[in-house]
C-alpha cells in the first residue's frame, strides 16, 4: 500500500512538471529559443501566490489567476529586452540572452527574498482510502494543470491569435508573407510559456517549500521531461511530466530516493541517444 501511495503522488505531482515543462517547450517550438530563464520564473511564480496569500490574505489558488497574468507580462518584457534582437543569430546568443535574463532574476530575487525557505501556510486536509493518504493540495494541483493544459489547447486550435502562434511556429516567413506580425506572436508566445511556468511554480508553493533558487530544479526536470515528450510538442510535454512523475513514484519502491536524480538523468542521455526526436517529437 505504501508503494502505491508513492506512485499517486508522484502521478498528480506529474501534472505539474507537464505544465511546467509545457512552458519550456512551447517556447522552443514557436522560437527556436531553449529559455534558461524558465527555473527563475518558475520561482517568481512560487513567490507571486506566496506573497498574495501572506500579504493580502488571498486564496492561493485564485492568486493563480493574478500570478499567471504578471508572468504572460514579465515573458512579454524579457522577450522585448533580452530576445527580440538575438532571435535571428545564432542559439547561443539566445542561450547567453536567457541566462543572463536567469541571472538577472535570482540576483534581484536573492537580494529581495534571500534564500531562507518559504512555504503557504494552507491546507485542505487529506483524502484516506485504506491506508493510502493522498493531500487534497496535490489533487487540486493536478486538476488545475489539466485545465491549464485545456486552455492551451482551446488557445491554440479555437482562436486566432492561438492560429496565429501556430503558422508562426511552422513557417514564419510564410506567416508574414500572409500579414502576420511574426515578432508581435514570438513575444506572445515567450509570454504564454512564462505564464505556464510562473503557473507551475504557483502550484509547487501549494506543495513543498521553496527559494529563489528552487526553480532550478524544476527547470531541470523540464528539460528531461521536453526531450521526453519531444521539444516543440506541449501535449507530450504533459505526458512526458505523468511519465516523470511515475518514475519518482517507482524508484522509491525500490531504491533510495537519492537515485531518482541520477535515473531521471540516465533516462534523459538515453533519449538524447536513442530517439532525440522524443516519444512523440516534431522534427524541425
């Protein structure tokens, strides 16, 4: 039974790494651009819902709503200032633009929040079956990234804008030869792949504890999750995230929890090996 509690945690826990992952690859898949910025907006996004709940006293789960909208901004203005003049050279400029971007934001956020741990102070209880005890916190994490994974989709398949952003990402010079403003959809999209993270971290502070730095390993977990799922492909980054989350779920049975880094990463040089494309990957 304790097995099985491991492997429901570590599935919803899933839903959340899907939704951060989403935001890494939808901006490599409309950009060409691999945002080393992600883990500090991520964290950004813990922070946003912590200091509505501490501060205003807000829900934090509808500070999710306020916390999404200021990341869709923030993506908007790091893709003005930091991308908009590199996104035609080469990757590194772009790799060195987003770092210097995750700097930027860990100093500032170091100097505001330091690096003591922070953690919101909200619990809905938990749900018991048997002897399995499942958080109401990781429930509510888990549907809420559904329905953020459900709004993208409606975003990109039911709207103009979200048609836009599409014919962008497969033809950008056939977008603009039909009156697209190409680099108005590449800052809306570095927006929306920066909601989705700040997304993210708002439901990880609903979880666990968190600095300023803990985004890093969130974003790193992304990345195993894109290449998993297939970088430029949102729908297999939500799977890849469930397939993660499994595993985190898996190896505790077995091993001590100290492997699941060392097999997550071994998991992610195989797919680089073997199937670079991912699981369900868009060839560029």
């Amino acid at each position: 039974m304790e097995n099985l509690s491991f492997l429901i945690d570590g599935l919803l826990l899933g839903f959340v790494y899907g939704v951060a992952a989403m935001g890494l690859t939808l901006i490599w898949g409309v950009m060409n651009v691999i945002n080393l910025a992600h883990g500090p907006i991520i964290a950004l996004g813990s922070f946003g819902v912590y200091l509505l709940f501490s501060r205003l006293g807000m829900n934090p789960y509808l500070a999710l709503i306020f916390t999404g909208a200021a990341g869709l901004l923030l993506g908007i203005v790091i893709y003005w200032i930091a991308i908009n003049r590199v996104i035609e050279a080469p990757h590194l400029s772009s790799l060195l633009a987003t770092f210097s971007v995750n700097m930027v934001i860990i100093g500032l956020g170091t100097a505001a929040f330091s690096t003591t741990p922070r953690n919101i102070d909200y619990s809905l209880g938990s749900l018991t079956f048997n002897t399995i005890t499942i958080p109401i916190s990781r429930i509510i994490a888990a549907v809420a990234s559904i329905i953020f994974t459900a709004v993208l989709y409606l975003f990109l398949y039911r709207t103009t804008l979200g048609k836009y952003v599409r014919a962008v990402a497969n033809n950008r010079a056939a977008a603009e030869l039909m009156g697209i403003p190409s680099r108005r959809i590449l800052a809306l999209s570095f927006g929306l792949g920066s909601t989705l993270a700040a997304l993210a971290g708002g439901l990880i502070a609903t979880i666990f504890p968190f600095t300023i730095l803990s985004g890093g390993v969130y974003e790193l977990k992304s990345f195993v999750i894109g290449v998993l799922g297939g970088l430029g492909n949102p729908l297999g980054a939500l799977i890849g995230g469930l397939a993660l989350g499994l595993l985190e779920g898996i190896i505790p049975a077995f091993l001590p929890v100290t492997w699941v880094p060392v097999l997550e990463f071994a998991l992610f040089v195989l797919i680089l090996l073997f199937r670079p494309t991912g699981l369900f990957g868009v060839k560029k």
